[in-house]
C-alpha cells in the first residue's frame, strides 16, 4: 500500500503549484492587451484603464459589480471595442491573467 501510494502523493505535490493561478505569467499574457488598456496610470486608451480594477466598485459602464466572473466575461465576449478573447486565450492563460489583473 505505501508503495501504492508513495507516487500518487508525489503527483498531486507536482500538480499543485503548476495548476496555481501565476500572476508573472498573468503579465506577459496581458502585454497583448497593453495596446488598449493601461495598468499603470489611469489614462484611458482603446479600452478603459484597468489599473486598481478589482478595488473598484463597478465596471467602467457604471452598473456591473466588478467580480471575477464579470471581468472573465468581457475578456471572453469583449464588445463594444474590445476583442472577445473566448478563442484565443487558453483557460491557464486567462486564470493567470485574472492573477494578474487582481494585482493591478
Ligand atoms: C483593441 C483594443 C483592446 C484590446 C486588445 C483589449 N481590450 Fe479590453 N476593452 C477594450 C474596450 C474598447 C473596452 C470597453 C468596452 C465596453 O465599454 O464595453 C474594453 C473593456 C475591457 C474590460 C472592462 C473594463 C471596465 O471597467 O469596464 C476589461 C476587464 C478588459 N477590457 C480586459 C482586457 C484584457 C484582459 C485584454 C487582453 C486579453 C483586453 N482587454 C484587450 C479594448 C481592448
């Protein structure tokens, strides 16, 4: 049984951090929304600034809460200017994304 056992715990500790949301990775992955959106000032480019995003009350339109299900949303469907990104992120890359932007 231990022998049995002795892999599977040394998998699950591998698999851990690598499944970790990583916002250094969250960063390059958003250098291609950087173009539109500022992270450090709140100058507005294409795209409304997204620096302090998550300490804010409310997405740029004024009424929707800022959650992570809400800004996971218009990074997949976009509108409005902003490109949907459903297709073009993979899920790994968007949860790092969403690491990062929560440092912003
Ligand atoms: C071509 C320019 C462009 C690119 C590239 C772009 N966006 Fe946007 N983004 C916009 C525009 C324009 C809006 C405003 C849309 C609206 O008002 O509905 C927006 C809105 C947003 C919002 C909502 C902000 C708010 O306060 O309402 C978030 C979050 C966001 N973008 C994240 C991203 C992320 C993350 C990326 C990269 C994966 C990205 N955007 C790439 C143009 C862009």
């Amino acid at each position: 049984m231990k022998k049995f056992l002795a892999p599977i715990f040394g998998l699950a500790l591998f698999a851990f951090p690598a499944a970790a949301q990583d916002a250094a990775k969250g960063k390059e992955v958003f250098e291609q929304c950087g173009v539109c959106h500022s992270a450090d000032t709140d100058e507005k480019k294409m795209g409304p600034a997204l620096k302090g995003l998550f300490q804010r009350k409310k997405l740029a339109d004024g009424k929707t809460d800022v959650t992570e299900t809400t800004v996971r949303k218009k990074i997949d469907e976009g509108g409005n200017g902003m490109p949907a990104y459903a297709e073009m992120l993979e899920s790994k890359e968007k949860a790092n994304l969403m690491a990062y932007l929560k440092t912003l």
